[in-house]
C-alpha cells in the first residue's frame, strides 16, 4: 500500500471541506436560519435604547447577509478541510485503522468532539439578541480556552495508551481505562472553567434558544461527518488506483 503524497492530501482535503461546506450551508439555509430569523424579529421589534444614540440601518439586507453567511460556511469548510489535511498527513501513521477512511472517520470524531461539541456544551451557540457585547472578549477567550484543553486530552489519550500497554495491560483493558480516564478529564474541563453568566433577555423564548443551540450543533456535525467521510473516500479512490498498476504487474 502506498502513502499518499502531502500534495495529494491536501488537495483531497481541500475538496473535502467545500463539499463539507456546501453540506454545512445546506442545514444553515433550512434548518438553523429558522429560529435565527425569528430571533432577528425579537431583536428588531424591542424598542430603541435611547442610550445607544440614533438607529442606523444595516449596511447590507437579510438576503445579502444569509448569502454571505452561507459563503463564509463553504470558506470555513475550506480552511477545515485544508487543516484536517495537513492534521491526516502529519498523524496517518499513528492514527488506528484498517483503511484510510477508517482513519479519517476517526479523526473527525476527535476533531468535532474536541472542536465542536466540547465547547458548545459549555457555552452553547446563542442567536442574535442574546449576550452582552462587553463580554464578548472574555467569552471567547473561555470558548477557545476550551478547544485547547480538549486538543490537550486528545493528545493525552493515546499517551496515556502507550503508557498502560508498557505497563503491560492488554488491549481491552487499555481502551476501557483510556476511555474512563479521558471521559473524567473532559467532564473536569466543562465544570471547572466558568460559567457565562450572561443574561438571557425575557423576550427571547426557551423553545427558540435551544432550537438554535441544536441546529447549530447539527451544522457542525454535518461539517464534520461529510469532511471525515469525502476525505477518507478521496482517499481511498486514490489508494485504489495507485494499487492497481501495482498488481496487474
């Protein structure tokens, strides 16, 4: 079996992350623009904070805004795609599997989980409306605080694999023990880092917070899962037409 070239993964990887992206744009269009719009109508219906000074009108309308959104997911998607490459190329020989795609699937299990799902479950996605804007720092500064910590454990979690496979432990007992002490260690991460304590404006309904919370979640999962998927088939094609020469000769 060959090893695919850096050029090569990157490419595929590129092409990964815009089909990822067009997926990602896809949910955004039907699913999470739903309560985005009519947290947008709660927003615009409050009345004018005299504080704040004269209301300007937005530079661009809802329809050149929800365009531009669904680019900026396709170029996200993109920037994805090209990282996971470049994260395949570098990890391929340490990652578990069978097959690329196996592989592949994996490391985007990690990536949305350590990426995506860590950091939403702690501070959950909020739409517009919701959040004050003076903690908009701290709050990001905690957000990536948390992407980093699962990035951490990540790395830790195969090391600590190694580690009991030295001691000589046998596999099932490795991955059970590998999993509990991973599983404390991110629950430790999401309770010990603050809380955002922001708030929730009175007029913005329950039903219509988490409904985003969920969609925007579901977005990301859609990214991730299509991403993992099309690059480890792009792969994997790849990997079969390198192989065929070989034996038919």
């Amino acid at each position: 079996m060959t090893t695919p070239t850096f050029g090569s993964t990157l490419l595929r990887g590129a092409l990964a992350g815009v089909v990822a992206g067009l997926a990602g744009a896809a949910v955004q269009y039907f699913l999470t623009e739903i309560p985005l719009e009519a947290a947008l109508a709660v927003e615009e219906a409050r009345p004018a904070d005299p504080a704040a000074g004269d209301h300007h009108e937005e530079l661009f309308d809802r329809g050149t805004q929800l365009v531009g959104g669904l680019l900026a997911t396709v170029v996200i998607g993109l920037s994805i795609g090209l990282v996971f490459a470049v994260a395949f190329a570098r990890l391929r020989h340490r990652l578990p599997g069978r097959a690329d795609l196996d592989r592949a699937l994996l490391l985007g299990g990690v990536g949305f989980l350590t990426i995506s799902l860590l950091p939403g479950l702690k501070y959950p996605a909020n739409p517009p409306g919701v959040g004050d804007p003076s903690t908009v720092e701290e709050r990001t500064l905690l957000y990536l605080a948390v992407i980093v910590a699962g990035l951490v454990l990540a790395n830790l979690a195969p090391w600590f694999n190694r580690f009991l496979a030295g001691k000589g432990l046998d596999r099932s007992v490795r991955l059970v023990l590998t999993g509990l002490s991973t599983v404390v260690l991110l629950a430790l991460v999401v309770f010990l880092l603050p809380a955002n304590n922001d708030p929730i404006p009175a007029d913005i309904p329950a039903p219509l917070l988490w409904q985003f919370r969920l969609y925007s979640l579901i977005q990301l999962a859609t990214l991730w899962t299509v991403l993992a998927s099309v690059f480890g088939l792009l792969l994997e094609r790849q990997q079969r037409k390198a192989d065929t020469p070989a034996l038919a000769a």
